[in-house]
C-alpha cells in the first residue's frame, strides 16, 4: 500500500462455522487489512497437522501462551496467514486456539484476568480493555458453545465496508470498540518507553527490563515480533507474581 496502514477502531463478529473464517479472513486481507491487524479464537479448528512437541524454528511461538505449551501455526491454512497463534485455557470456556493481537491482551495487558485466582474469564479480559459488558458475555458464551471469534482493527472511515463484509460473510454480533490492540515494539525496544502503555502499566521497572532483554533477543533470532513478545511474556512470568495491583512486580525465589 502506498500509505501505511492506520487502525484506530476495532470490529469484531461471531461465526459458526471454520469455513466462514478461512473465508472472510481472505476476503479482509484481499481489502488491505494486514494480517497482524486480523485476530482469531475458537474451540473447535480441525487441523490438518499433528501438533507434537517441537517442530521448527519458524513454526513454534516461544514460549506459547499461558498455559506455556507449545504450539505450530498448522491449525490450518488461514490460521497459518496470522501471527502469533497459540493454544491456551480461559476459565468458562476452556483450551481454545488464538490468533493475531489478541494474544497480547490475553497474556497479560489486562492484569492477569484470563489467570485470576477468582476464575475471571474472557469477560473480564475484554471489558477490561473496553468493550461493552453485554457483548462480551455474549462472545463468551458463543465460544463456548464451539462457535469462532473474529476481530479485525480497521481505519475509523472504513467501519461501515467492514461491517458489510462481515455480515456478508456470515457474521453476527458485529460490534465495533472505539481503539485496537496493544502491539509490540515496532523493530527493536530500546527502552521502556517503546512499550505499549498497557504493557508497561502492568510490569515493574525490573519486570520491564526483564521483559525488554527477553524481546530483543528473541526478535534477533526470529525476525518476529509477536513470537518475540509471547517470549517475553514468558519471561516475566516466570520471574514474577503480580501484586494487589495487578502488576507483575514480586520477583519469584529460585529455589
């Protein structure tokens, strides 16, 4: 594209089926969204691969999501299209698999609400970062019942073509939140002020570096930046417990 790509709102829908997904993340791509913009989850994926163990360089995530497992980007062919895809558990719905920025808000960008001792769960996670209450619950208990989540980050003139793609594609419960989601470093961190403010609201100053150290290292081996922020994620929690605040700033005692 001649301009770069300006997302400022994000637009999110239901699908009952996989083949509704693969089909309308084409059609988001084929309009211009890039696929680090498109994020995905669901329950119920077929997939075309075995996921076992380790597989190559280029097909794990480091470090996986929460649940710190391991997973290729094999769930299939449109799953393969985004970044950062991973397998993770949310209390009330269970394992699901998770594509594209999303993952950043659920491994940590809203105070641990998706791990929360009470047993928080997507709910939480996404009226947190502003999404009305009602919808939320709704997306949940459609997840929960094996259905796909869809959320595309969009330029604020282009919400009404967006919306007629999604419902064209079979989309329902189309809702629009007036921001996108917290993206990692563009190239390298050089400090902590290169990190999202929702990131660097939610870790310590040493939490901070242990996250920034973690990052780069792994953004110089694998050139992307979505591996290298769930790498980092990882980092942290192995490092620190989150206080009262929901801050991850305790720093945990090898032993």
């Amino acid at each position: 594209m001649p301009e770069a790509y300006k997302a400022e709102r994000t637009i999110s829908a239901v699908f009952k089926e996989q083949k509704q997904i693969d089909d309308v993340i084409r059609r988001l791509l084929d309009r211009g969204v890039p696929r680090d913009h498109i994020s995905v989850m669901g329950r119920n994926f077929q997939s075309e691969t075995r996921i076992s163990g380790f597989i190559t360089k280029k097909d794990i995530i480091l470090g996986g999501l929460r649940t710190g497992a391991i997973f290729g980007s094999l769930f299939g062919s449109f799953l393969s299209l985004l970044t950062g895809v991973g397998v993770l558990f949310i209390p009330f719905i269970g394992s699901i698999v998770a594509a594209g920025p999303i993952s950043a808000l659920l491994l940590g960008a809203t105070s641990g609400a998706i791990a929360g001792s009470a047993g928080a769960g997507l709910v939480s996670a996404l009226t947190a970062w502003g999404m009305p209450e009602d919808k939320a619950a709704i997306y949940q208990t459609r997840l929960q019942a094996g259905e796909f989540l869809l959320m595309a980050e969009v330029p604020s003139d282009r919400v009404g073509e967006f919306q007629l793609l999604l419902e064209s594609a079979g989309g329902e419960e189309i809702n629009t939140v007036e921001k996108t989601f917290a993206h990692p470093c563009l190239g390298p961190c050089n400090s902590a002020e290169d990190l999202s403010p929702e990131v660097r609201s939610h870790l310590s100053e040493e939490a901070q570096r242990t996250f920034i150290e973690r990052y780069n290292a792994v953004l110089n081996e694998t050139s992307d930046e979505f591996t290298a922020e769930q790498a980092a994620w990882e980092a942290v929690h192995k490092n620190y417990d989150e206080d009262e605040n929901g801050v991850w700033s305790k720093a945990k005692v090898n032993v």
